[in-house]
C-alpha cells in the first residue's frame, strides 16, 4: 500500500506556489465563514472574516513586491484597479470631512469601500497569479466537500420557518438570515459541482458532483430566490451553445452586456412596472410576502441618491445615516449610488478590461465556459449586492472561478478531441 508521509505533503505543498496556497487558503476561509453562519457561531465568522481580507492584502502584496523585483510594466488593469480605489476613496473622504470636519472620525467608515475594493483587487491577484491545474483540483475538492456539508445541513435543519413582510414563510435559508444570500452560495458551489464533472478524472468524483449539482439546484429552488433562479435558467440555456460552437472565444461586446445587465434591468424594470401586462406576465414570480413591485420602493431610493449626487454618489448618506445595513438589491445600482458616476465609470473600464483580458486566454471551451460562469455569478446582482459587500466572504468563490480560465488551457470538453 502507498503512503503518504508528512514530507511528501510538505513537498506537493511547496510546489504548488505561495500564491497558490494562498488562494487555497482563501477558499478554506470562505467555506469556514459559510459553515459557521449556518451552525449559528458569529465570533468565528468575525475573526475569518478578517483573515480573509488579510490573505488577500498579502497576496497583493506579494504580487506587488514580485513586479517590483522583475521590473514589470504597469498593465491597465493595475491602473484602473489603482484609479477606482484612490478616486472612490477620495470621494468619499471629501463627503465625511464636509459632513462633520474631523469630529467622531471611525476607520470603520471605510468598511464598506473595503469591501468594494477587495473583490475588484481579487480578480487581479488571480489574473497576475500563475495558477496551475493542481490548484483548480484542490478548489473542486474543497466545494465538494462544501457541498455535501450543506446537503446534510439542509437534511438536518429542514425547511425552518422564515418571517419575511410579516408573513410565515418557507423560504431556505439554512441559518444564513437571507434566502438570497443563501441561493447565491448555494449557486455558486452549484457552479464548481459543474466544473468537477467536467474537469476531475475519476468517475466516482465526476458522479458526486453530478449529483451534488442536483441537489444544489433543488436546495436553490427551495430558496424560492427569484433572481437567482433566474441566473441558474440563463446558464443552463446558454451552456449548449457554449460546448458545440467552435470558437474559443467570445466577442468583447457580449461580456460587457453581461456585466451591465443588472442595471440595464432596472431601467427596464422601472419603466414596466407600473404596466399591467408586465405584471400579468411576470406573475408567476410572485410568492409568500414578495410581489413584483417589491424592488420599486428601494430602487427608486437608491435612483433618488443618484438624481442628488449624480458624480459624487452618496456613501455617507447609504452607509452611515442607514447605519451601514441599506441594502439596494442591485450590485451596479449600489456602486453607482455611493460612488457617483465618476467612480462607476471606471469601475466599469475595469471589469470590462477583467473580461478582455480573461477573455484573451481562453483556448478552450472549459475556459470559455468558466468566464460565461463567473459572468452568470457576477449577473447576481440582478437583485441583491452581496458580491461587493463582503457578505460571507461569497466573492472569492465568485473570483475562484476565474482561476479555471487561468489553469485549464490543456483540459478538453468530450466533443474537443479529434
């Protein structure tokens, strides 16, 4: 029989790359967060909280000290990364200080920024990282094991009630105050089920992720989250398209619209609701304490910031006077509000320039496929912002399925081999 020492893991560790067992360690954490927010421990939620974002400046910074050392040009990525920070951070330190001048002044007020800035920073550390197929593997073995935990969470806690509008409902929450939120970790490890049966070799593996997957998505149903069920529709739509086109890559001008749908949506959404067909016709999403007028009241909120601040946003006013806990249900429409239009705008350069230059690596169809993923992820925010405000740490499995686009150049779909 074949064993394995403690220096042969040593060993297999060392290889694998500080940065790469970095990004490791950053789904450890990730998973860690989500399994104590559902057995209900805050204090060890805080304390990975915190680690998370510690890994992740470290990582930069290796990153950073590693270009320096090489002499590495300064690509666009890092500009625009740099120049939404510094403008956002600008802005909304003007907004403070002509507010209140320097009395009762808190670090806390950054907390939210922070947030912000560490999902774009993440998607650059693993865009500069020299992630490798090992790595991709360790990830997959980890969101299975994430998996099967909350399929047994969900076997074990039930369908608990949940209050929402006053009303008793029976939306799934597993524990995690929020059936979207929930539905959005659940999604996103349904998405990784995905990618095990495509990518990992053995065939007991490839079948616990398969079904794995089907009960994933039963559990999203059961969350009755309506825009996510609706990302998981898209992508089970469009995915045939993906696998039996030849082309390996997209144009630039598809993942853009992806990426902008969520405030296009709103446009749409804002201008129809007050329509009676519409309503009739999207009358099946209607259930227990939710209507389909129920994002009108906050989006016209958060339209109103933008009509007050149009280029500054309105940080001070979303996040403070709301005692940080606002919540616009919309990832762009949020960022546009407590930024202003001149922090969007990059903001907006930059993801584009995250997807031209992802997009520009692809050799494949699972590569092609993993950024068509990490857009669906992204399109969460159709409804809710968690991916930008730090809740459970959800963005670095969102940014994790980038590392796929990275390490997969070589791994073929069944219908890719001559």
């Amino acid at each position: 029989m074949y064993k394995v020492s403690f220096n042969d893991i040593k060993e297999k560790l060392k290889n694998l790359g500080i940065i790469n067992l970095l990004i490791i360690c950053e789904f450890v954490l990730c998973i860690s967060i989500c399994i104590a927010s559902v057995l209900k421990i805050p204090m060890i939620q805080s304390v990975l909280h915190l680690l998370i974002y510690a890994v992740l400046f470290a990582m930069f910074a290796i990153q950073l000290i590693g270009m320096i050392r090489k002499k590495e040009r300064i690509d666009s990525l890092f500009v625009l990364l740099a120049a939404t920070a510094v403008l956002a951070m600008v802005i909304i330190t003007v907004q403070y200080f002509t507010k209140h001048g320097t009395s009762s002044f808190s670090p806390s007020y950054y907390t939210k920024f922070v947030f912000f800035i560490s999902t774009l920073l993440l998607f650059y550390v693993v865009y500069k990282a020299d992630v490798n197929i090992k790595t991709v593997n360790i990830l997959l073995y980890m969101t299975m094991a994430a998996s099967l935990l909350m399929v047994i969470f969900y076997i074990a806690l039930g369908q608990e009630a949940y209050i929402f509008n006053d009303i008793v409902t029976r939306y799934l929450t597993l524990n995690m105050g929020n059936p979207n939120k929930t539905a959005i970790m659940l999604l996103l490890l349904f998405f990784y089920m995905f990618f095990g049966v495509a990518i990992l070799k053995n065939k007991w593996l490839k079948l616990l992720c398969g079904v794995l997957a089907v009960a994933l998505f039963y559990m999203i149903y059961k969350t009755y989250s309506r825009n996510i069920l609706i990302v998981v529709m898209g992508f089970l739509v469009l995915i045939p398209w993906f696998v039996y086109t030849k082309t390996n890559r997209v144009n630039n001008a598809f993942w853009a619209l992806v990426f902008l749908l969520p405030i296009l949506f709103v446009i749409i959404y804002m201008l129809m609701i007050e329509n009676s067909t519409f309503v009739k016709l999207f009358g099946f999403m209607i259930s227990d304490g939710k209507d389909i007028s129920s994002r009108q009241r906050v989006w016209k909120e958060a339209l109103d910031y933008i009509n007050k601040n149009p280029i500054i946003g309105s940080y001070y006013e979303v996040w403070c006077e709301s005692g940080g806990e606002y919540n616009m249900h919309n990832t762009l429409l949020g960022i546009l509000a407590a930024y202003g239009g001149a922090v969007f705008v990059v903001f907006c350069v930059y993801m584009y320039e995250v997807f031209r230059k992802f997009n520009a690596l692809c050799k494949g169809k699972i590569q092609r496929i993993a950024l068509w993923t990490f857009g669906m992820a992204l399109l969460t925010g159709l409804g809710e912002s968690f991916l930008f405000s730090g809740s459970s740490g959800l963005f670095v499995l969102c940014g994790g399925l980038l590392t796929i686009v990275k390490a997969c150049p070589e791994v073929k779909l069944w219908n890719e081999y001559d």
